[in-house]
C-alpha cells in the first residue's frame, strides 16, 4: 500500500447507478487486480445485448459512435481527468509510485485489449477503436492507484470498470431530453447515463 497519510479524495458521482447496483468492486489488493487483468475479455461483447441495457443508451457499431467532440464525450473526458486530478492529489508523498503503478496498469491492458478491435497506434481520439483501448488503460490504471492507496473504489470507477469487465466500451455519458451544448459546464446535468456500446 503507498498510503503516505493521504486522505481519500472526494469525488462527484457523475454516472448513474447501473451496473454497480448488482456488482460491487470487493476489496482486492492491486496485486490481485493487476493478475484478473489476464482474464478480462477484453471488448468481446461490443454491440452485444447486457443485463444493464435498461441503464444506459447502447450503440452498435463503430459507425454510431458520435465521436469525441461533443459535449457528453467531452463530459466523460473532463470526469476521468477529474479523478486523476484528484487520486494524485491526494497523495502527493507516493505520487510518484502511483505515476508508476498508473503507467505499468495502462500498458498492460493497451497490450491486452488492443489484439481485440481494430487498434492503430497511429491512431488518435477521433479513431472509436484506439480511444476504447486508451480507455480501459486509463479507467484501470485509476483503479490501481485507488487500491494502492487502501481506498475504496470511487462510483464512477466502479460503473465504468464493471463495463469494461463484461467486454464492453462505454464510451461516452448520453444525451438527454432537455440537455444544451455544453452539458458538462453544470453540476445539475449529473449524474446521467452512460452511452455503451
């Protein structure tokens, strides 16, 4: 554990209770996180129907995907470096080992999940396939410095990990009936669905 007397940080819930409402994230060390990545069925049910459709708008193909710039895109965007943000804030004495933790996490799943969709290294933001792989890195890598850390694992983590865990992308927050432009400048908008494919 990297404790260094940091606090949990407090974290909005920004996603609604879906999957987690019937799957919690159990305390596991990062060890024990870091070995069931190897069993994670990396994106093997993309478009496929889940137990959680009622919770959340599906997608089923690459080509429905709204892309990155849109204001539910950009929300989820802002949520992840939101939580980073706030996880390396927290702990400033071990920030360095988390960064570590962090990275080494994030490579393991890109080389893992990348073999499952049409990945270009070349690729960037704009390409559904290369950002759905940086995702579940970035998503996993969080969950590892939060149990580095000996917290519990923060709502949104859990929400989205337990997506990524079923072979799935969520991808981005959804619309919805009376949103603006620009959802992600007000609090009031959340906590909203997911949009999953």
């Amino acid at each position: 554990m990297l404790r260094g007397g940091s606090e949990v940080p407090r974290l909005p819930v920004r996603t609604t209770a879906n999957t987690r409402r019937d799957r919690h994230m159990i305390g596991q060390s990062p060890d024990e996180f870091e070995r069931g990545l190897g069993e994670v069925a990396w994106f093997a049910n993309l478009g496929q129907p889940s137990p959680w459709d009622e919770g959340c708008v599906r997608f089923y193909a690459w080509d429905q995907w709204p892309g990155p710039e849109n204001g539910p895109g950009e929300a989820l965007a802002l949520t992840g470096q939101d939580m980073y943000d706030r996880i390396f804030a927290a702990s400033p004495v071990a920030a360095d080992a988390l960064q570590t933790l962090f990275d080494r996490i994030g490579m393991i799943v890109r080389d893992r999940a990348r073999t499952a969709v049409p990945f270009d290294p070349e690729g960037d933001a704009w390409h559904g396939p290369t950002l759905c792989v940086w995702d579940a890195g970035y998503v996993a890598g969080l969950i590892g410095c939060v149990l580095a850390s000996g917290w519990p694992v923060p709502h949104d983590l859990v929400e989205l990990w337990n997506w990524f865990e079923a072979g799935h992308w969520p991808a981005s927050f959804t619309h919805e009936p009376g949103d603006g432009r620009d959802i992600f400048e007000y609090e009031s908008a959340f906590p909203r669905r997911l949009l999953v494919y």
